[in-house]
C-alpha cells in the first residue's frame, strides 16, 4: 500500500468515528465517504464523486432529528452534511496537537483527548471473539487496508469512557476514603448554550477575541467550522458529533482552571481540602467541609455564567459518605441477579439434566420478574439499567448457546426455555425504556440467538421465531403510537425496529399485516430521509410485492430533490440524493437523469452504475447492521 494511502486512511478516520451521531439508523454509515477519498477510485465514477464533493466551502444546514431520551424528553441531535465533514477532517489533521494541548489543562477532567489513537494492533489474536467491536484496528488478510469495524476513534482517552465506570473505580474509592461529602451537578442544556465564539475565550481571553476578530489562528478556524457545520449559527452547536464535546470540552478546561486558581488563591488545593471531576459537563465535588463544597459551587456557577452557562437546578443532589446512591444498589442487586442465571447456563447440571430443575428454571424464568422489582424498590428507571441489562442478556445468550448440543433433546428444550426467557426480558427493557440504544442492544441480542437458532431443529427453531415476531410488531406499534405524539418527527427507534425485523425475519416480517400497516402509515406522512432509507429497506425485503409502494416513494425522494442550491446546503438532501443513486431498485436510467438535471454533463448510465456503488450511506445489504454503532462509540482509554 502505497504512503500516499495509508496517509489517506488515516486522514479521514474522523468521518468513522468522530463526525457522526451515535443514535443513528443501524443501517446508516460513513463506510462508503470514506472509501471514497481513501481508495483509487473507478475513473468513471471520479468526475461525478468530485462534482458531489467538491467546489463548496460555504455554511450547510445539518439534518437535524429526534430521539428519545426518556418517555417524557427528546433530544435533537445533528448530522452535519459530508461536504462539512471532510472539513473537520482537514481540521484534526492541522490542528490535532493543539487539541490534545488545550484538552490537556484541566486536572478535573474525566474523559478528554490525550493522545492520537494508535491505529493498527500487534495482533488479532488477544482479541475476544465474543466481543462484537472491540475500537481496535487491523489489517485485512491481504494488507491493503485497515478493516472499518476495527477502528477507533481519533483519540486515545484519559480516563474513563462511561461515566458509571468512574463511579464503580478505584479513584472513586480513594476519594470516598478521604472525603465525608460529595455534591453532583451538571450543566442544564450545555452543547445548546455553547456560544461559538467562546472557544477564544477560553484559549486566549475575551479581550483578544473582540480586539482580534479576524486572525487566523486554531480557534477561530474551530469556531468558523463549527459555525459553518450548523448553519452559520453562533449560539449553540451541533449536538450529537464527537468534534462537539472537544469543542465543550476546551471550553469548560477553562473553566476548571479558573476554579482552581481561584480556590488556590484561598488555600485551597485539588486532593487536599477538596477533589472536583468532571465527565463532560457532569461535576462532582468531594469534601470534608459543607462550607467549601457551597464556595465551589458558587465559583463553579459563577465561571460557567460568563460562558452563559447553568447548573441544572432539578439534578443538583447531596451525598454523605457512603457515596451509595439507589442507582448504585439497583445495578449491584442487578448484577447479583443476573451472574445467578450465568452460573446455571455454565453449570454441568444445565447440561446434562433430563430436564432444567425447578430451581434452574425459576433462576432463569423469573428473572424479568426480579429486574422489576429490583427497579421498584430501589425507585430507578429502567433507563438507567437497560443498557447494562440488555448487554447481561447478550451475555447470557451467548452462555445458552454454548450448551447447545443439537444431538441432545434436552439441551435444546433448556435452550428453548432460556432464550424464550431472555427474549422476554429484552422485550420488556425495550418497551418500557424505549430509546435508540435500546434497540441497538436488541439487535446485536437477536442477531446472537440467531446463531443458536441455526442448531436447532425446524419445530424448536419456529417457536422462538414466532415468538421473536410477535415481540417485534408488538414493540413496533408501541413506538409508532409515541412516533406519532410529535408528528413530523423522525423515528429512528421504530426505524431500527423496522430495520431489525426485516433484516432478520424477511418478508415474514415486513408482509405481516400489522406492520404493512405501519409502513402503510409512514408512507402516507411527510418523508424524511431517514424515513425513506428505512422504508426502501423494509419493502426490499420482497420488492416485487412492495413495488407499488417503492415507486410512490422514489417518486416522492425525487420531488424533495428540488435544485442543486439546496443539495449543497442542506445535509438531508445531500443525503437522499446519495442513496437514492445507490439504491438497488431505482433504474440507471433514471438515476442518470435525476444527477444531470443537478448536475448536468453528459455521464454514461456505466458511469452511474460506478458512481451508485462508490457513494450512499445506507447499507441496503443489512450485513453490517448489527456492528455499524459500536464503533462509533468507542474510545481508547489509557490507563
């Protein structure tokens, strides 16, 4: 592979995993933008990608979406159009060594870039193969170039990438040990209150930046390029991307490091009298002393207000030593619960037994009936136990796949019981905390029973695809009915329910009178992109069936597909027109027409054909579409 390559491969890693949304349709990625400015492209297709990507530098107008936070919240994230996107790659080539610098100040912080990600590991074999993404990069058996799914992000990270796990380290012991009280706080609506032009402020000073507007220098091109990402809006970023928490998170060092001049000025030290950290916009503050812990926060409320920043009032809470908090010990009885259901799916006796015992089925039966009430008594929601559970229910899956022994009647009869079990629990988790991550989760759980599903006989195997089915409308209906309190909104929870259906069960699923209702009814709304990559996907499945249904909505994509103006600005056009040119169902000939009456010129339906499997964002295969999210979220963390 030539330098000039692996240069490239490098160069343009961001658009993996930096700067995309994590909460995105499984079937959504960047594989084919970044292929396209890392690979010799086909020279038909090469006038017509530049004519896509080139000869535009002003703002774009991001396409921006719902999801779910909880049964009550939304938040709107942002997919910043690729033309912007292959700016910031640009910009993390320039300029990464002054963002590890300036993430690079703060002794609070407790997930900042410390240093460019090591791209390729020594070997694939320290890999575990239970683990679906592990952010590790290889290469392919032919040496040419790094498989995707192993990538991480651009940064390696100090020194936790979730939260919880700073909550259940070491550092958080010590801090216990040494302190009585513990205050947490965290920034009400922090990414939509970022002034742009603050990133100055917090670099050099408010002074420099209104005596030196147009200097050319890191910030003001971070703080153009955020600008331009978002429609040229000053107040507030793009939320959702991993360049907006670097960009918070330069912002809110500056903050810290104020506090902490400030307190040293009153004899008052980090890891002395006090300890603060902060998880992006998350602050816990630890000390003996009330009195000290009610001057940090009015420091910390203080030097947050001149970037126009507040603390969250309804999130404000108190600890006194023990740190133990419900979530604590509603994830701790959890963890008990469900390493009692592994014990059993591991044990000899699972195995062997003419029939799971009393006890072993009650430990596996009762299992969501105890999740329940472990929630209950301990006052959480679901939500902040369901990633953690659905990822037990994978694991557990995995265990009852390894006793499968498809000569041995029993073993399969036990492995009916526990997956039915399992598939009820994850059902459960999915309606009652219904968000993206869920079904992200529930996918990957899916895809893993599917596995054990193929050593099974046909009569075994049926119910449990019965049952995944009947689960899966039941689910989706349920989505469509909250989908339909903000109308006009896209659903990218019942999009990816959708998506899984029809991956996994076909035109079983997508023919199921239920759910060609539900399709019926997001044809007949307002057509979103996401809405439109997720229906040609489901109708797919059996397109000679869907036929009608594929022709209204090209016809419809092509309508929205107005002027080449509105391409260039606007990130859900651009989008649509990419995939509509990849889709598999749409004519050479009409995707030629539709690209020249944009474009113009005079392509080949040949170089079209080339262009259709050179762009696109939606993999219309499905073969990527349990593993596509993990890698976004991924980061390195350095111990």
């Amino acid at each position: 592979m030539s330098k000039r390559i692996k240069k490239n491969f490098w160069r343009f890693r961001p658009l993996l995993t930096e700067t995309l949304p994590y909460e995105l349709p499984v079937i959504f990625g960047n594989d084919r933008l970044y292929y396209s400015q890392c690979r010799s492209l086909d020279p038909l297709a090469k006038p017509l990608i530049d004519k896509l990507l080139r000869g535009w530098r002003g703002h774009t107008v991001p396409y921006s979406y719902g999801v779910r936070k909880d049964s009550d919240r939304t938040t709107q994230l942002g997919l910043v159009h690729p033309i912007t996107q292959l700016e910031f790659c640009d910009f993390y080539a320039r300029h990464e060594s002054s963002i590890l610098d300036y993430c690079n100040r703060s002794e609070y912080s407790l997930r900042r870039p410390a240093a460019v990600a090591a791209v390729y590991v020594a070997s694939l074999g320290a890999l575990n193969d239970s683990v679906h993404k592990t952010g590790e990069v290889h290469l392919t058996p032919e040496g040419s170039e790094p498989e995707l799914s192993k990538l991480v992000s651009y940064f390696a990270y100090e020194k936790y990438n979730l939260l919880n796990k700073f909550y259940e380290s070491r550092e958080f012991i010590r801090l216990e040990k040494k302190f009585e009280l513990l205050k947490q706080l965290d920034i009400s609506k922090c990414f939509y209150s970022i002034y742009t032009h603050s990133i100055t402020w917090a670099t050099k000073s408010k002074e420099f930046a209104k005596k030196n507007k147009g200097a050319h220098s890191f910030e003001s091109s971070f703080d153009s390029l955020m600008q331009r990402s978002n429609y040229n809006e000053t107040n507030g970023i793009v939320v959702g991307p991993e360049f907006a928490r670097i960009f918070a998170e330069i912002i809110l060092q500056d903050v810290d490091q104020k506090v902490q001049r400030l307190l040293a000025e009153d004899a008052l030290f980090e890891g002395q009298q006090y300890s603060i950290r902060r998880y992006v916009d998350d602050y816990s503050v630890f000390s003996n002393s009330a009195e000290i812990v009610r001057k940090i926060e009015s420091l910390l409320r203080r030097e947050l207000l001149k970037y126009k920043l507040h603390v969250n009032e309804s999130k404000v809470r108190d600890y006194h030593r023990p740190f133990v908090t419900n979530l604590t010990q509603a994830r701790a009885d959890t963890r008990t619960r469900i390493n009692g259901v592994s014990e059993v799916l591991v044990s000899p006796d699972w195995k062997a037994a003419t029939a799971a015992s009393s006890k072993q089925r009650h430990a596996i039966g009762g299992l969501i009936h105890d999740l329940r009430v472990i929630a209950k008594r301990h006052d959480v929601p679901f939500s902040s136990l369901s990633g953690s559970l659905l990822g037990s229910l994978r694991a557990l899956s995995r265990a009852a796949n390894k006793s499968l022994n498809k000569g041995s009647t029993v073993s399969v009869e036990n492995w009916i019981f526990a997956t039915r079990s399992i598939i009820d629990c994850a059902f459960y988790i999915t309606s009652v905390d219904l968000r993206v991550r869920t079904t992200y989760g529930l996918c990957q759980l899916l895809s893993i029973i599917q596995d054990g599903l193929r050593a099974l006989p046909a009569i075994g195997g049926d119910f449990i695809t019965h049952t995944i089915s009947e689960e899966l409308v039941a689910v989706a209906k349920t989505a469509l009915i909250a989908g339909e309190q903000t109308p006009g909104e896209d659903s990218v929870e019942l999009f990816n329910l959708l998506i899984c259906g029809s991956h996994l069960l076909k035109q079983h699923f997508t023919k199921n009178g239920q759910v060609e209702k539900i399709l019926d009814t997001l044809l007949a709304g307002d057509l979103t992109y996401f809405k439109y990559i997720t229906l040609k996907y489901c109708y797919l499945r059996d397109p000679s069936y869907f036929a009608k249904s594929l022709t209204e909505l090209n016809q419809r994509a092509e309508s929205l597909l107005d002027c080449l103006d509105s391409i260039k600005l606007k990130s859900e056009r651009f989008h649509l027109l990419c995939d509509y040119l990849s889709a598999p169902d749409v004519d050479v000939a009409r995707k030629r027409a539709v690209f020249v009456k944009r474009y113009g010129g005079t392509p080949s339906n040949a170089a079209l054909t080339k262009l259709g499997e050179s762009i696109g964002f939606t993999d219309w295969t499905g073969s990527c579409l349990l593993d596509a999210r993990e890698s976004l979220e991924v980061v390195r963390v350095l111990f």
